[in-house]
C-alpha cells in the first residue's frame, strides 16, 4: 500500500512538472494576473477621475452662482447709497420733503367715491352691440 501511494504521488509530481507547471503555463498565469490589475487600476483611475470631474463641474457652478450674487448685493449696495435712494425713503419714512416743495395728504376714499364709478360700468355692460354702435356712429 506505501508503494503504490509513493508511486502515485511521484506520477503526480512528473505530471505536474512536465504538463502544469511549465514555463508557457506559468508566463501565461503571470501575463494575465498583471493584465487584470492593470484593467482594474484603469477602471478605477477612470471612475475616480470622472467623480472629480462632476464634483470640479459642481463648484463651478456654484462659485458663477455666488459671483452673481456677490454682483447683485454689490450693485443693491451701490443703489442704497445713491441721493435718489436716500430722498425716496426720506420721503416715505421720515415724512421729509424738498425745499420749496408743499406736502398734501389726502383723506381715504369713502364707499361713496369707490363705488361711483361701478354703476356706470355695469350700464355700459347691459347695452346691445346695436346701441354701442349707435352711440359709436351718432356721439
């Protein structure tokens, strides 16, 4: 029984020595591990690239954004500090008004006043596209 391991075991050692583990079968093993991680560094190199590339696009993007706005304050800034800007809310909040110029104020319109008008508005709806032209034609 040894003899016929030992046997075995010697056929096994010749065949893999002469059949598997030759110079070709092992250049080619060799060959493509080295192919395989080059393909996967590539993939990786090529997908960390283009996320960086989407994140670069981004803030781009968002600084165009913010300078826009920086030039928008910028120009709202310039407005408020403008004589123009300054008498408006002089005029509107203080009450303040050039020299020579008279301040009236006006009393709210009563129901009265704000209903005038609608009458006349709802008569000249209810008549005929012949009176219309009547009127159009003869004043």
């Amino acid at each position: 029984m040894w003899e016929e391991l030992k046997t075995r075991i010697r056929r096994l050692s010749y065949y893999s020595k002469k059949d598997i583990f030759t110079f070709t079968n092992i250049a080619t093993a060799v060959a493509l591990i080295f192919a395989a991680g080059c393909v996967y560094s590539t993939v990786t190199a090529t997908t960390r690239n283009w996320q960086l590339e989407q994140k670069l696009s981004n803030l781009r993007l968002e600084k165009a954004r913010l300078e826009i706005e920086v030039d928008t304050l910028e120009l709202e800034q310039n407005y408020y500090n403008t004589d123009e800007y300054l008498e408006i809310m002089a005029r509107s909040k203080d009450g303040k008004m050039l020299e020579g110029e008279t301040m009236v104020v006006l009393p709210k319109n009563s129901e009265k006043a704000i209903n005038k008008y609608a009458d006349i508005d709802k008569a000249e709806k209810k008549r005929s596209n012949f009176q219309e032209w009547l009127d159009f034609l003869f004043g």
